[in-house]
C-alpha cells in the first residue's frame, strides 16, 4: 500500500493523469520546482520502503512487478511526450518518463540499484530543473508556449539554447555526462538480475525520449522563425544563473560521482555505505573504470538504424502519396509518426479516472436525494425508523 501511494505521487502509468495538467498550468518558474524536486520525494520513500523492507527480510515478490511498473512508465511517458505541441506538457510527460527509470531502480532491491537510483534522482533534478526554467524563460521572452509559434531560438537567445542542449545531452545518457553512467549502471543492475523484458522496454524508450528532445532543440531552435512578437531577447540574468548553477551541478555530479553517493548513503544508513561495492568495486571506481565505449557505440548504432528506419518510412509515404491539392503541403516527419504513436498510446487511464469521477457525481447526487440537508425530512427518517423498529419488535413477540 505504501508503493501504491508513492507511485501515485511518482505519476507512474495509470495514475499519472494529475501529472501533465499540474505542471503544465503552473506558474512557469514553479513548474521547475515541481519537476525537479516535489516529484523526487516519492522515490525517496520508495527507497527508504525498500531498504526497510530488506532489514526486515520481507517477502519482495512484487518487486518484479514494480520493475515493470517503471519501464511501462517510462515507455508510455516518452510516447505521451512526442505527441504534445505544448512545451510544458511535453516536459511533464519527459518527467513522468524520466521517474520510470528511477522506480525501475529501486525495485531492484540491491545495492547497485539504490545506487543508480539515488544517483539518476540527482541527475534527472538538475536535468529536469533546467529545461523547465529554459521553458520558463521562452514563454517570458515570446509569449508562446507550442510548437508552432515557435523557431529560431538559438539565434536570439544563444545561452539558453546551450543551457536546454547541456540539458538534454545529460538527459538523454549520452557521454560523458551523468545521464549515460546513470543509465549504463541501470543496465548492469538489470542484467545482474536477469530482467532482460525490462531491459529491451527501457532501450526502447530511451529511444523514444532522444525523438522528443531531438524535437524540441529542432523546433524551438533550430527551425525558421514563426510567428513571435518581435525584438526577442535573451532570458534574465535570474534564469540564466539558476540554469548554469545546475549545469555546474550536472559536471560535479558527472566527473566526481562520490560528492554525492557517499554522504546521501551515510545519511540512510553507515552500513548501507559501506556495503556500496559490486563485483568487489565502491561505486567510484565502478564509475572510474568502466569502459563505455562497446556500449556507446551499440546503443548509437541501434538508435541510427532505428531512426534511420523511421526516416526511410516517412519518405516512402511522402512519395506514394499524391495530394489532389497540389497546394496541400506533405506531413512533416513528427506530423506524420503523432498519429502512430496515439495510437499505440490510448487514453485508457483518463477514461478510466474520467468514469470513475462521473460514477461518484453520480452516486453523490442518488444520495442527495435522501440526504436532503432538511432538518424536518431527517425527523420524519427518525420517526420512520422507530416505527419500523418498534413494528419488528412486536412482531416477535
């Protein structure tokens, strides 16, 4: 039951409903504070949870389950997230993805999985809270917030446009930053265990979150202007201090991992630190001397081949299909895959919770017509009720 209600706080799939309209409609520089820190408070119960668990040597046969819980969240938030035009939005859901990974680790139930949680907790914080003050500072500049207002960014507001690539990179779990050891040591927690289901779901959706923030640095960017208010500048010195204040973060964390592990591993439990070692390594010099270029280089060629597929397919479509208006233009290549992924992404947990809130309208208003709020029908109540009674009584007699 506590996991039930951590995961809901967490926004995992199915119970994530609340998540993208409350960040969303947010004030902007709240939006931050929301994604990179409130949202992280349910993976330190669930890690607490877990560790509790262990000492007690509790039975854990969910853990498998809430493994998979995670890498369903995480699939379905990445797929949620290619489909908005809201900038918002689309990073909620990037942030409903991101915790997917993040519960996936806990639910490991081991030491190296604590590790990787608690170390892609840190990372996705200070990822997080730099895109959503990046979008913070593009609503402020522009006035816009979709997609298609939207363009030419990295022009105007140069330091910006780093700050959200520095982001992402760190993100998405390319090298060298904290995003791929994160990720790889995910991977190898996983592998220990033998979840090779979870493993290709987890690939699959770091897949899926490069084509979103591929979109989001090409659309906001990178592509031509649209229609902006004019005389667009550079965000505030405010912003852009908090945004490299995190990117100093995201270097620290990267290049000297133990700053972080090692006092928030004392701060749980002495022992729990000192037991943090895999194949006879501390989690430094696992992160010191791994080699992490046969895997950099089959998760690059996977990607290319999979985004080169999805390119080939789009421009086949585009030539077999011959408009009758010639000045209809062709779907571009995100238009034309939105519909693929809506549909491999029904709104069945918003229809869910939608008919679930109209049954309880509904209940609520059958039982109004009972409880009335009239002082005179609730005697009336009474006094059936004592007649009922006492016609019970005397018929036993």
């Amino acid at each position: 039951m506590l996991a039930i209600g951590l995961l809901i706080k967490a926004g995992a799939i199915g119970v994530h409903v609340w998540l993208p309209g409350a960040y969303a409609e947010a004030d902007d520089d709240l939006s931050a504070l929301l994604s990179a820190v409130v949202s992280k408070m349910a993976i330190f119960g669930l890690v607490v949870g877990g560790y509790v668990a262990i000492r007690s040597e509790a039975t854990l046969s969910v853990a498998y389950a809430v493994g998979w819980i995670g890498m369903l969240t995480a699939m379905a938030g990445g797929m949620l997230a290619l489909q908005q035009d809201n900038i918002k939005r689309m990073l909620a859901y990037s942030s409903m993805s991101q915790l997917g990974y993040i519960v996936t680790a806990v639910a490991l139930m081991s030491h190296l999985g604590w590790v990787t949680a608690l170390y892609l907790t840190a990372n996705r914080l200070m990822t997080k809270g730099i895109l959503f003050l990046v979008a913070a500072a593009i609503v402020l500049r522009t006035g816009a917030e979709t997609f298609a207002d939207l363009g030419g960014l990295a022009r105007l507001m140069p330091l910006t446009f780093a700050a959200a690539t520095i982001a992402i990179i760190a993100m998405s779990g390319l090298p060298p930053l904290a995003g791929f050891g994160g990720k790889w040591l995910l991977l190898s927690a996983m592998m220990e265990k033998g979840w090779y289901g979870p493993i290709t779901m987890g690939l699959v959706a770091t897949f899926v979150g490069f084509l979103y923030m591929a979109r989001l640095i090409q659309t906001v960017f990178l592509d031509a202007p649209k229609s902006m208010k004019p005389g667009v500048s550079e965000a505030p010195a405010t912003l852009l201090a908090s945004q490299y204040l995190l990117i100093v973060g995201i270097l620290v964390l990267s290049f000297f991992p133990k700053l972080l592990i090692e006092p928030v591993s004392q701060a749980i439990d002495p022992y729990f630190a000192s037991t943090l070692v895999w194949q006879g390594m501390s989690f430094e010099m696992i992160y010191g001397y791994w080699n992490p270029v046969p895997v950099m280089l089959t998760t690059a060629a996977l990607s290319a081949v999979a985004f080169g597929a999805m390119v080939l397919l789009w421009r086949a479509r585009r030539k077999s299909s011959q408009f009758s208006d010639m000045q209809q233009r062709p779907l571009g290549f995100y238009a034309f895959f939105k519909p693929i992924f809506a549909k491999l992404t029904p709104p069945l947990a918003w229809n869910f919770w939608r008919g679930l809130a109209d049954g309880a309208m509904s209940l609520g208003d059958m039982i109004r017509t009972v409880y009335t709020g009239n002082g005179q029908t609730y005697t009336i109540y009474v006094l059936y009720y004592f007649a009922a009674l006492y016609a019970a009584c005397m018929s036993t007699r």
